[in-house]
C-alpha cells in the first residue's frame, strides 16, 4: 500500500507542478483552480498518511 500511495503522490506532484507553472502565468480556468486545490489536499492527505504510517511502524 504504502507504494502506491508513494507513485500516487509522485503523480499528484506532477500534476501540481504543472498547474502551478500555468498559475504563474495567471492562465487558469475556474476548474483548474479547483484541480490545484484538490491535489493539494490530496498531496497532503498522502503525506500525511505516509508520515503517520512510518511513525507507527
């Protein structure tokens, strides 16, 4: 589990990356912004949950 919470953070990372750079240029739509808000709470519901994980372990 912990793996694929891993390549699913890399990938939310991406996706991040990508919006922010388009933001930056004040080129997002109403539904990207809302994209970049749900990736990163989910960015950092998964990073959470990886540090809570190996704290427990």
């Amino acid at each position: 589990m912990k793996e694929l919470l891993v390549k699913q953070l890399e990938r939310l990372d991406r996706v991040n990356e990508r919006l922010l750079k388009k933001a930056e240029n004040n080129e997002l739509t109403e539904l990207e912004v809302e994209t970049l808000e749900v990736v990163n709470n989910a960015i950092d519901d998964i990073s959470y949950t990886l540090m809570t994980t190996k704290a427990e372990e």
